[in-house]
C-alpha cells in the first residue's frame, strides 16, 4: 500500500482545500491499518478543511471495472461514472441514463443515492461489497440523496434491464441546463420535503452572495461556487450563514449534501 499527496485545489470539483496525504487501498484488508478512514474518491462532492481529522484513502485503479458476470452487472467502486454511461449505452441497458452528465465514481454515487428526480442509482441495486462481504440492498437503509452506508464500498451488483431510453438523455440535459460551469460540488444542500433548496436560499437573499473569492451562484443559488482561490474558510461560512438565514426565514433546517471534512 501506498501513499500519494493530493492538491484539493487542484484535485476537488470545487478547487477548495490543501495538500493531503491520501493511502491507496489496493485489497480488502488494507483497510486494518486505519482508525477512520474516509474514502475520497472523485471529490465530487467535498469540502476539504485545512485540518482533517480523519485517515484520507482513495480506491486504486484496481477497483474500476465494469463486467457481465452470472446475469448481474458488476462493477468497482472506483469506476467513474462515464465509464458507466458508456457502458450501459453500447450494451442497451438502462437505469444509468442519469448518470450522462452526473460526476463520480460508483462508490460516491451509492454512497449518497445519487440521482435526477425519481431515477436513482439504488434502482437497480442488488447487493454492495464491503470489508467483511456482499450485503444484499434490502438489508440497506437509503432515501432521497442519503443511505446508511458508512464504510468504503469495493463492489456493486446491479440488475440488468434491457432497452437503453435515449428519450431520457434530453430530459436529463434540460435538467442540469441551469447548473453553474464554474468549480463547485454540485448542490450544498438538499432539497427539503415540499420546497426547493435554492428557491429558499434565493428568497433569504443570498443567490449570488460572495464572502471573498466563494459565493452562491447567480446560476443556481443552491451551487456554491469557487470564483478563483476560495478558501475552506469562505465556503463553510457561507454555509453556515445559509443554515442560519433560511431556519429564521422559513423555520427549515437545510440539511447538506455537500460533505465537509
């Protein structure tokens, strides 16, 4: 096993944090050496702090597959999204249209239930691997944008559903036609029961609001957003400050999507 530096300026999706060490899992067992680990894996969707309390790990290129074995579709927690796209797309299967424009890898993905509207990639879902072995998708807390998986997933098997649905693609872009282009880590927060996570940060004034070189977007106020060397500290004040206005405005506590270590 061994161990990278990794910029989270340059290596996140959002371009926010400092060079960490990161331990690359090449087998099962390697995950007896750590106390905490905390799998990063594309940075998608994290927040870096200048202080990480937690042992940082990534999947080694050994976990991104994707194969047809025994009537399952399998795939390793570190396979990019796109690869499964593409996948999916050249062999007719669907339940992966989502994922066209949606960055990640696999184990991000199931992590947080990822997905558009209805579709969602526990859909399909079968069984997920983990240290000690497979554990079958109802044994599996999840929800809209949360599951109760807390530990480095390895391997995924999913249902194969034939008939690919091109009309989904369009709908999907149309979707996502509103998201901003510059650095983030897609939405901050999730959206609550009957409301819209940016429609409230809108109405309590802060689409658009910058704290020096982050801020919400003019975009999608739900984006927070790297204008150029926003700083972990910018960015979880603006969260904060997000939190706070929108319970006094409207009696709702946000719950993050964004995941800040």
């Amino acid at each position: 096993m061994k161990t990278i530096e990794i910029d989270f300026s340059k290596f996140s999706s959002i371009k926010v944090g400092q060079t960490q060490n990161v331990s690359i899992i090449e087998s099962t067992d390697d995950l007896n050496n750590f106390h905490k680990p905390f799998i990063v894996g594309g940075a998608n969707n994290l927040l870096v702090s200048d202080s990480v309390d937690k042992d940082l790990i990534k999947l080694s290129k050994g976990f991104s597959f994707i194969e047809i074995c025994d009537g399952f579709l399998h795939i390793g927690g570190a396979t990019k999204s796109s690869k499964i796209f593409s996948f999916s797309k050249s062999r007719d299967i669907n339940g992966f249209e989502f994922l066209q424009k949606l960055p990640g890898t696999l184990g991000g993905i199931l992590k947080m239930n990822a997905g558009v509207k209805s579709y969602e990639i526990f859909e399909n879902l079968v069984a997920v691997k983990f240290k000690d072995g497979w554990v079958n998708r109802d044994e599996l807390e999840f929800g809209y944008r949360c599951t109760s998986i807390n530990q480095p997933i390895f391997e995924a098997k999913f249902k194969i559903n034939r008939g690919f649905k091109e009309s989904l693609l369009q709908q999907f872009s149309m979707m996502r036609s509103n998201q901003p282009k510059t650095p983030s880590a897609g939405s901050t927060f999730k959206n609550p029961k009957n409301s819209s996570a940016g429609f409230l940060l809108e109405k309590s004034g802060l689409r658009g609001y910058k704290i020096g070189n982050m801020g919400f977007s003019e975009v999608h106020s739900n984006f927070l957003v790297n204008y150029g060397n926003g700083i972990f500290k910018e960015a979880i004040e603006l969260i904060e400050l997000a939190e706070k206005r929108v319970f006094q405005e409207f009696g709702i506590q946000l719950q993050r999507e964004i995941v800040v270590i």
